[in-house]
C-alpha cells in the first residue's frame, strides 16, 4: 500500500500556528540533545552560553567606561582620561578572546549536531530501501538529497543563532534596562501632567513594538517565498544532475532542444519566485535600514533637553545613548532577525514533511496488509498467492505461484512490461505493493553470500574500479589479484591493472561492460541465490554465452533465477517459465 502524504494539522490562529511551529522544532531538536552525545553537547552548549553572558556583561562595563572617557574629556580630567583608556584596552583583549571562543564552540557544537542528524537522517533513509519506497509514495517530498545535505546544515545553524541570539538579547535587554532606567529620570507628559519615571524606557519599547509591527506586516511572505525558492533550486539541480548522469542516451538521441526546454521551464520558476522574493526583501530593507538609522540618532533627541538642561553629564549622555541603542536593538531582535526566521521557519517545514514522509513509508513496509515475506522451512523459495499491484492506483499487475528449490535454474520470459522484473523486486523486499506470501531461503533477501540481484543496469559508484567490483563489499573484502582474475575471466583483462584508478565508471564503461562488471561481483561473493534482470541484454549473443558458462560452472551449488528474452538463455536453465496476460491485462507466471 502506498504510504499517504504527511498533512500536519491546519493551525486556527498565529499563535496556534507558532505553537505548531515551535513543536515542529522541538521535535527535530530534542533527539540530539537526549542522545549518547548529550553531555558533550549540553556541555558545549552551556560554555557558549557563559561565554555569551561573559560579553554582554563586558558591554555593560564598556558603557560605564565609556561615560568615564567622555566626562574625564569634559572636565580635562588628563589621568582620569588615560585610566578609562587603560581599563578600556584591558577589556577589549578579554572581550576579543571571549568572542573568538564563542564562535569557535558555537561552530563546534554546529558540526557535531549536524553530523549526528546526518548518520540518523541517512540511515533513515536507507533503511529497509526507503530511499526507493520513497518515490513510489505519495508524500509530496521533493529533493531528498537537498534536505539532508542543505537543509539540516542550515537547520542546525539557524537553530543555534536564532536561539542564542533570542537568549543574549534577553540578557542584554535586562542588564541595558536597569541602566537607561537610572539615567532616564522623568519627564511630565504634556497636557495630562503625569510624571512618567524612566521615560526613555517607555520610549525604547515604543519604538521597538511598532518596528517589530511593521515589519512582520512587510515581511510575513519571506517564510512561503523562502520555501519555494529552495524547492525550485533544488529541482533545477536536479534536472542538471539527470542531464549529466544520461548524457549519452541525451546525445544519442538528440535531445538537446527537449532540455534546453525543460531547463527553462524549472529555472523560469527559480527567477519568478526570486523576483517575488526581491521585491519583498526590497520593501523590508527599506523600513529597516531607516527604523536603524534613525535608532543612531533618536536617543539623543530624546535625552537633548536633560544634558542642556544640565541634568546630564556628556559622559551619562553617551552612555544613555549607548543603552538606549542596546534596550532598542534587543527589543528588534525580531527585526533584524526576521530574514533568517523566515528561512529557519521553511527549513523546518522541509525537514518535518521529509521525516514525517520517511517515517510513513517504513511504517507501510512494516504494517501494510500487502506481500507477506517469512523464513522458509525447507530452504526453497516459494511464492504463494503472490498478486502485485502499480503503487499508486492498485491496479493489479502480476500473480505467481512459485516454488524453486535450491540449486535449481530457472528462466522467467515473457513480454516487456508484464511484470517479470516486478516479481524480482517483490523478492528482494522492495515492492510491498500488493497481496500473498513470500517464504525466503535462508539469507534469500539480497545479501551478499545469501543472495544477490543483479539489475539490467548495474550500479557502478564513483571511486576506485576495484571498489566497483567488489561493490557492495569493501574494496579490502576480496586480494586484489582475485579482483584481477575476475576481470580477466569477463573479457575485461584490460582494466585489471587499473584497480586503483578513480573515476565515474558509469561514463566510461559501455553498457555490455558495466554488465560484465556485475557477473564479475557475482563470481567475487559466490551467492547461494542469484537472479539475473536481463543482466546480459547489453551483451552480444557470444558474451553472454561466455557470462552464463562462467556462472555455471564456477557457482555450481547457486540457485540460479533469471529474467530474460532471448531464446538462447534457455539452453543454461533447467526450468522456464513464462508471464502471460489474460483478458484483463494481468500477468501470470505459467509454464511454457
């Protein structure tokens, strides 16, 4: 059965929707930090937060210098002067080391977070072939490698800045508060005559509160915009990878024009949503650059008529103007945040929708009413009331009935399409899509020296040609001269001295020989259980006789199970068997 779309719950209000929001980042945060690493974290995390606490009380002290400086220059105070300069120096080297630290601990707890959340999300994925389930569910997750690789760096970066940002901007709006009250005096408001203590307090959170308004109103889209301007990014990519990756079959057939078109299209939509991301920034950008500059000024506009008054000191002048800036910029933390809130916010909603997707299809590989797959008693391979369906639909496709015994060779033929391959996939633990029983021989779910599939196309990763070959072994698993002879024994004895050379070998192997590349894997690892989709299609008539010979004659105890349509694969198989449609349509394995 195909796993549903994640849909969370439809919020009914803001705060509705940020307490959604804030569990979502709960819920992406809190395995880390309860995890094995959770006291080096908690640790790192704690020193940070010291460290944060240790630089805005150095900021307070600096505007008490400050104040000193300036009213030592008033009353020409030279040793007063020189004494503020020394304690200032001091304390701007202990401010230097504490910053240097902070980012240092900061990026350290960054990259440890990140590589824990990258094992788990990895392994997530990989697990049970979740990666290939994926695709077939209907869960609306694009690009997942750009959520593993992009996503979770920034989630973890943005989690750690927004956050010890918010904490700092709270201790320095305490700390600045009791400051700027205590020097703010009082003032009588016009025609209501009320004395208003600590007036430049009550000025700040104005100024700050009507900011922090304005600019959600103007910025409210970012989140949205944010979203979509990464998912187009992504798919663009993705389309760029899929050129590279098949560039002969592209070449081959002339297609160049078909995806100069479809690149269009997937970069039209990057630009159009940059253009609406543009002029959205644009307008924010516009009140926060004069919301700052006039935060430079507005302080001492306020505090003029006290220090003409003589109320105030020039040095108490400065240091109210440094405290009101301080108050002001932690009240608009949310202003000048509000870019990156907006991208922390689409990431979180990337990551939740890719967990929660990963998560639905392995409960539907372990839940679902569908295939059924045990231990076989009596060490045979047996298909029993085996009725697979397309994912999506349900639509019925193939029934088999099967029982192979071990050391048996058997060839499934039939036509393209009819479900051959699907009955293969179904073995391996990859199609749930459907009804029946499947009993496995012991280790018969693809794994190395129990079973192994070779594919039509084979997987060959980037790196050393004898990683290829041994693949999915280590490249350390099997001698190197073990790798050589079987190279030597597929017709590929050329490329036996070139082991350690590193390349993309999918490009540089022709089809036939990529195919050859996985008889040589079966003939390293000697499965109990080998089946074979069309994997000599790509080979010429007299090689793929030369493949199968090896097969049998250097695997004699294997199970051989094959799919295929040439007639000359018959003489190598002890059983043939063939898929028929009846009158609906559907698949049946029968006996020729």
């Amino acid at each position: 059965m195909p796993a549903r779309a994640y849909t969370p719950p439809a919020p009914t209000g803001r705060l509705s929707a940020a307490r959604h929001f804030l569990s979502d980042v709960w819920r992406l945060t809190k395995p880390y930090w309860s995890s094995e690493e959770k006291w080096a974290a908690r640790g790192l995390l704690a020193a940070i937060v010291v460290l944060n606490l240790a630089a805005v009380f150095m900021e307070v002290w600096f505007t008490q210098i400050n104040a000193d400086i300036f009213n030592a220059l008033q009353e020409k105070d030279q040793s007063g002067f020189i004494h503020a300069l020394l304690v200032f120096g001091g304390l701007a080297l202990v401010f230097i080391a504490v910053a240097v630290y902070r980012l240092y601990l900061n990026q350290m707890l960054q990259i440890r977070w990140r590589r824990w959340l990258t094992e788990r999300y990895l392994g997530d994925w990989l697990e049970n072939q979740t990666y290939y389930r994926l695709q077939f569910a209907n869960t609306g997750t694009d690009n997942p490698d750009q959520r593993i690789a992009e996503d979770l760096r920034s989630f973890v970066q943005l989690t750690l800045s927004l956050s010890l940002g918010f904490l700092t901007n709270l201790i320095s709006l305490v700390s600045f508060l009791a400051i700027l009250w205590s020097l703010s005096g009082s003032v009588t408001i016009p025609w209501l005559g009320i004395d208003l203590p600590g007036y430049m307090v009550w000025v700040a959170l104005v100024y700050a509160v009507a900011g922090t308004w304005i600019t959600h109103r103007i910025g409210k889209p970012l989140a949205r915009l944010s979203f979509d301007q990464q998912r187009y990014e992504a798919d663009f990519r993705f389309a760029l990878v899929r050129l590279r990756e098949n560039a002969e079959s592209v070449a081959l057939q002339q297609g160049e024009a078909q995806e100069a078109r479809g690149f269009g299209d997937r970069f039209a939509r990057v630009v159009a949503n940059w253009w609406s991301l543009m002029r959205t920034q644009k307008r924010l950008v516009w009140f926060t650059s004069a919301y700052g500059q006039i935060a430079v000024i507005f302080p001492l506009l306020v505090a003029a008529p006290r220090y003409f008054s003589g109320a105030l000191p020039l040095g108490s002048l400065m240091q109210t103007s440094q405290a009101f800036g301080q108050v002001q910029g932690a009240l608009s933390w949310f202003i000048d945040a509000y870019v990156n809130l907006a991208d922390w916010h689409a990431t979180t909603s990337r990551l939740t929708g890719f967990h929660h997707a990963v998560q639905a299809v392995r409960a539907a590989g372990r839940d679902h009413a569908g295939v059924e797959r045990a231990a076989a008693t009596d060490g045979a391979l047996t298909l029993d009331g085996l009725a697979l369906t397309l994912p999506t639909s349900g639509t019925p496709l193939v029934r088999a009935d099967l029982t192979v015994q071990p050391g048996d060779t058997l060839l499934i033929t039939g036509p393209s399409g009819s479900g051959k391959s699907t009955i293969l996939r179904a073995i391996a633990g990859i199609w749930p899509f459907g009804r029946g029983r499947i009993a496995l021989p012991a280790g018969g779910t693809a794994t190395v020296n129990g079973s192994m599939i070779l594919p039509q196309k084979p997987y060959l990763p980037i790196g050393t040609l004898r990683a290829t070959v041994t693949y999915p072994a280590p490249p350390d698993a099997f001698e190197a001269e073990a790798v050589r002879e079987v190279l030597d024994a597929v017709g590929m004895a050329g490329f036996a001295d070139r082991l350690d050379e590193e390349d993309h070998w999918t490009q540089r192997l022709s089809g036939g020989e990529q195919q050859r590349i996985a008889i040589a894997r079966a003939l390293l690892h000697k499965p109990d259980w080998l089946y074979l989709d069309e994997a000599t299609s790509a080979c010429d008539p007299e090689t793929e006789e030369r493949l199968y010979g090896l097969l049998r004659a250097r695997l004699p105890g294997t199970t051989l199970v094959s799919v295929g349509h040439r007639p000359s694969l018959a003489a190598f198989h002890d059983r043939r068997l063939t898929v028929r449609r009846d009158g609906d349509g559907i698949g049946e394995l029968a006996a020729v």
